[in-house]
C-alpha cells in the first residue's frame, strides 16, 4: 500500500486550522502566559533624573534623593532574605571527626573552612546589612521626629517607603529565627576554624563572636529595632503616621498587587509592637484614647486577614505582633477574640461573585477585542481610550483579588494543618506539610480552587493578547490627564494664589506646571491672563493642549504627586495648612486627581504589572517546611497495607531533602481532576 504525501503547505494549513476548533462545554484556557518569551521594560528610574527637574520645589528633590538611597537599601533587604530563605545546610553533608585521634582530622577542619567560609561571608555581610539598615531607618525618624520638623508635611509616599522598611525588618527576623541550619552551618565553621587557629586577631574573633550571638538571639532584628527608636524622643509620632498611612491605604484599596495588601496588614501589626513601650512610657491603648490610632479599625483588618504570606512558604499571624506587645489587653480586641472562624478560611463565600465578576467583565472584554480586531481605527476618541484604561485597571484588579483569595486560603491551610481526628481520611503518621496540603483541603475547595485559577489563567492570557492596544490606550489617555489638569485645571487656583498673593501656594502650582508641563509651543504661553492675576477676556482664552503617545516619567509622577498632595495634607510645617487657602471645588478636583494618578505606575508597567497580579507561584514554594523536617527519621512502609507498630515492611529514610511532588499543591489540583474526571475540568 502506497504511502500518501503530504507536502509541508499542507500540513501547516492543518496545523492552522486547529486554531479554530471550537472549546467544548465552554472551556476556559487555563494555560498561563510564556514568561520566557515576554519583554518588559522597566520605566523605574529609581529617581536618577531627579537634578533635571531643578524648577520643582528643591524640599521634593531632596526627598527624591533620600528615596533613591533607601530603595537601594530595601533592594539588598530583599537579596538577603532570599540567601536566607534558600539556605540549605551544608554541614549535614560534610563529614565530621569522630575522635581527636582521627588522622585525617586536620583535612577535614581545612576542607570544611574552604566549604563554608564563603557562605559565612555572606552571614556577616547580612549582620552588616542589619546594623547599617536600622541605623539608616533610626536617623530618618530622628530628622523627622525633631522639634522643628516635627508638623512638617510627609508624603504618603515616604510614609509608605518607612513600612517597607519595617517590613523587610520583620521578614529578616523571622527568616533568621527560623533557620536553624544557618546556625548548625556556623557553629561546624567556627569549630573548624578554631581548631586551625585562623581567627587570629581580636578584630576577627570579635566579630565571630558577635555573629554568633546575632544568629543564635531569637528575634534580635525586632529587639534592636525597638530599643533604638526607644531612644528618640517623639519617635512614635512618626510611627502612629505610618501605621496610619497604612490603614488608609487598606480600607480604600490603595493597592494593587496581592503583596502589597499583605505588606500594609504585616506593618501594621509590626508598628503597633514598636510603639507599645515601657521605658518609653508609651502604650498604644492610651494612644487610642488620645485618638492617635484607632485599634477598632485595625482589630477589623487583623479579623478578616488573620494569616498573610510572609516570605515564600512562611506564613504570620499579624496579630501576633499585639499579643507579644508589653501591655497586651484581650479586651481590647473583641472581634480577634479566639474561637470565631475568619472569613479568609472560607473560600466558598467568594466563588459566587468571582464568576459573576468573570462572567462580566470577559463578557466586556471581548467586546473591545472584537472592536479592535474587525474595526480599522486610526486614532481613538478621548472615550474610547479613558474606556480602555479603566478597563485594564478594573482587569487587573479582578486579577489581583482573586490571587489574593486563593493565596490568602493557602496561607490560612498552611498555618492551621488538619489531623487524624478533624479528618478521618489523614493517616495517622503523615508529616507536617502533608497535613497542611494533600489533606487539608475538601473536594469542594478543590473543585473551587481550580476554577478560580482557571479564570486567573484564562483572563491573564485574553489580557495580553490585548495588551498593545491597552498600552498605546493608556499612554495617551495618561498624557491627556495629567496636561490637562496641570495646563487647564491648575490655571484658576493659580489666578487665585496670584490674585491674593498667597505665594507658597503659587510656588507650588508654578513647580509642578514647570515640572510635567508640555506646551503646545515649547514654552508657557506668556500672555496667559492667569499668570498675572487677571480674569479671562470675555471671549475666553484659548489654550490649546498637545496629545502625544507618552506618559510621564516615574520621577515626574512623583514630583506631580508629592507637590500636590502638600496642598491638600494636614500638615504644611506652619501654623495655617495651605489647604485653606484654597477654594474647596479646587481642593476636590486636586483630590480626585491624587486618587486616580496613584493606578498611572502599575498601568504604564503594564506588561509586568499583569503578571505579577496573576502570580501563584506562592503554591510551589515549600522551603520552611523542608527545613522543618531536615535531618529526621521517616518511616515509609514499602507494601500497601495497613499496617502497624509491628510491620516488618517499614523502611526508615533519613535525612528529607524533598518532598514528593504528590505532595505540592499544582499537584494536588490536577490529581483531583484526573480521578474526578468531571469533563467540564479536563
């Protein structure tokens, strides 16, 4: 029988035509976005273009250029906590001397210093970083706690850089508390290297000391934290601003990736600990009495989020915090009282509205596509493009709250593992992070889960398919915004500041149309009646604003943003806030531009922005468990059976160094349906 041929045109036309077959039951396409083949640009200067924008007020440059430094510090912050977090130890695999007399004792000790005497490198580069961090933080709430700075305005952005850098302070003591191989791997180093005598000056022997009693003090990180800023008169000021920046920020959703929600809870409850006091004198329930802070909005927020992602598989209970606090009061915390269920253990109660939600806005989407795929347009309508970037922003949000949901159940499953009693199906001996994960979930979690992921998945991939027309839509309509209101909008409050001479007030407006300004001809219009004082002709003034496919830098925005906020805060470093000398319709529009020019940095970055909301890489990560479980005994039957205390078929592993993948949670969803077989899941 003859063999038929096919030429290459053929069976690529074939190839194509799959494209086109229709998904059977409406399946979602749960296949997630290539991350190898995705480009994204990085439009984050870290305020490097700061000295070319001399015209803004020079108060903002100099806070730029502290940013800068700081942001670089929390960059290390990070790289630290990951060497921390992927710690394995090494002194498990090297051999160690079993007497004095060994012969080959003293090329052990040598071999050992060679192994380990970068890591502990790394060890005291990460005890540098600490001293340097917290001196640098400590100086900065000392600057801003002075008596002459004291009413000074802050902006929200500093405020929020402050909680990151108590953030990383809790994540890097607690990493360090946790890993007990860095301490193992230290102590087989410095044995080694007592033994060869190789810490021969004071110098080093001190420092080898310190990093001992670093590594092996439970909590060093915080204790050193607090007892500096106990130092500083005034410094809770500061604190009771950032905590409440941070509340603000959650109860308005000012956010909008799923790490940045869990930041704002986990600073919150580390802040409530820095303030409580005795030898400052300073108790965070006089604080609310004085109406500082307001622990019943934080007792709501530490409620409905009792557990948050730490660091990878690392989980917190905010709350914690409070109840290691000096002056710890359970009555003043009704709703984290013990015994009632959180919401975020119940993922049943959200499924109804993310399908409705999905339903929606795939529904809109679609609609858009279709436009842009069977419609040639030239040039879209100002409409059009305000559409299309307030529906990328509301896409991504959907995105980052449903991530949120499941990441959140997740955290909650692996601090509150079940057992052989709430769950008659858990063997008896299963280890730990089975009985947080393989066992921990019912089949109708499992069933939701996987239906919540398949919508994350299925709309990430819909979203970057559009994501050149949402791009060119967004730069447009952000350029068009921001001129607008800082050409247009802007022109009455300063006739008014210039008419009334109310010349702070006018400095200001005049930095930040100088700033992010962009004529028409290149220069200010100079016979603009505004920039004397003077009413408009009755004809009217025609100001005509170019449109460009541009936004502003990451710097500009700033500079915008900060200057604005400055006449609308409570704070102006006088006696009178500028905010009351300014009309209140002037006022409102100012606010409402602050609001929605936050969302202007996550939708320029797009591209990045999309993938990280849709993240759930958090379901792999399983190192602090791997470490709860290094080096023990584990006993595996070889025959399937039940067995007992006297089965002859058990076999004893040493040593886990990893878990089976049946284990890890992807798995676990997708053994779920391949025994269901449900064809609306294949």
């Amino acid at each position: 029988m003859a063999t038929e041929r096919v030429t290459i045109r053929d069976a690529l036309s074939n190839v194509e035509v799959l494209d086109e077959l229709p998904l059977p039951d409406q399946q979602p396409v749960i296949e997630a976005q290539g991350c190898s083949i995705t480009y994204q640009a990085n439009f984050d200067t870290n305020f490097e273009d700061r000295t070319a924008f001399v015209t803004g007020i020079a108060k903002y440059i100099e806070e730029a250029t502290v940013h800068a430094g700081l942001n670089v510090m929390l960059s290390e912050g990070q790289a630290h906590a990951i060497m921390l977090y992927t710690w394995r130890c090494c002194s498990r695999a090297i051999p160690q001397p079993k007497s004095n007399e060994q012969p080959n004792r003293v090329e052990i000790y040598e071999k050992t210093v060679e192994v380990l005497g970068p890591e502990v490198n790394k060890l005291l580069n990460f005890m540098y970083f600490q001293r340097k961090a917290n001196d640098r933080f400590c100086s900065e709430v000392k600057r801003l706690c002075h008596s002459k700075k004291r009413e000074d305005f802050v902006s929200e952005a500093y405020l929020v850089t402050l909680g990151k850098f108590l953030n990383m302070f809790a994540v890097l003591d607690e990493l360090k508390n946790m890993k007990s191989s860095v301490k193992n791997d230290y102590s087989s180093y410095r044995r080694a290297a007592q033994f060869l005598k190789v810490m021969t000056d004071q110098q080093a022997l001190t420092e080898s000391q310190n990093l001992s009693m670093f590594l092996a003090t439970q909590n060093k990180i915080r204790d050193t934290l607090k007892e500096s800023l106990e130092k500083i008169p005034g410094f809770e000021e500061l604190i009771c601003d950032v905590l409440n920046a941070c509340v603000q920020m959650f109860e308005s959703k000012m956010y909008l990736l799923p790490e940045e929600k869990h930041m704002l809870v986990k600073v919150i409850g580390f802040a409530l600990f820095l303030l409580d006091s005795d030898v400052a004198g300073i108790s965070i329930y006089k604080l609310d009495q004085k109406k500082r802070i307001r622990l019943d909005r934080i007792d709501r927020i530490f409620k409905n989020l009792e557990v948050v992602p730490l660091f990878g598989d690392m989980q917190i209970a905010p709350f914690n915090y409070v109840k290691r606090s000096k002056n710890y009061d359970m009555s003043k915390w009704p709703l984290c009282a013990p015994g009632s269920e959180s919401p975020q253990s119940n993922l049943m109660i959200h499924l109804p509205q993310i399908r409705e939600e999905n339903m929606k806005f795939t529904s809109e989407l679609a609609r858009h596509s279709n436009e842009v795929t069977t419609t040639y347009k030239e040039t879209l309508t100002p409409e059009e493009k305000r559409e299309l970037t307030e529906l990328a922003l509301r896409g991504l949000q959907l995105l980052s709250e449903w991530t949120t949901v499941v990441t959140e159940l997740y955290s909650w499953k692996l601090l509150h593992p079940t057992d052989h009693h709430q769950n008659n199906q858990c063997p008896v001996d299963a280890e730990e992070y089975e009985r947080a994960t393989r066992h921990n979930y019912s089949d109708e979690e499992k069933y939701a889960l996987i239906e919540i992921i398949s919508m994350i998945k299925s709309l990430q991939v819909l979203m970057a398919r559009m994501e050149t027309v949402f791009n060119d839509a967004i730069r447009r309509h952000i350029y068009s915004e921001l001129q607008d209101f800082v050409q247009i909008g802007l022109r009455e409050p300063l006739r008014k500041a210039i008419k009334n001479k109310r010349d702070l007030i006018r400095s200001v407006i005049v930095s930040v149309r100088e700033t992010c300004a962009d004529w028409a001809r290149g220069i200010e219009p100079s016979d603009d009646p505004a920039l004397k004082g003077k009413k408009d002709p009755d004809n009217g003034y025609d100001l005509k604003v170019p449109r460009r496919n541009v936004g502003p830098s990451s710097t500009q925005l700033y500079m915008v943003r900060t200057m604005l906020e400055s006449l609308i805060a409570d704070k102006s470093g006088g006696k009178r806030t500028l905010r009351k000398d300014i009309d209140g319709t002037y006022l409102m529009a100012i606010d409402a531009f602050h609001k929605s020019s936050f969302y202007w940095t996550y939708l320029l970055n797009f591209g990045r922005t999309l993938q990280q909301a849709c993240d759930l890489s958090q379901l792999w990560y399983r190192e602090f468990y791997l470490e709860m479980t290094m080096g023990k005994r584990i006993q595996k039957c070889q025959v399937q059976h039940i067995h007992n205390e006297e089965c002859t078929d058990l076999v004893t592993m040493e040593k886990r160094i990893q878990f089976p993948i049946e284990m890890s949670m992807p798995w676990i969803l997708t053994e779920h349906i391949l025994k269901t077989r449900d064809p609306s899941l294949m």
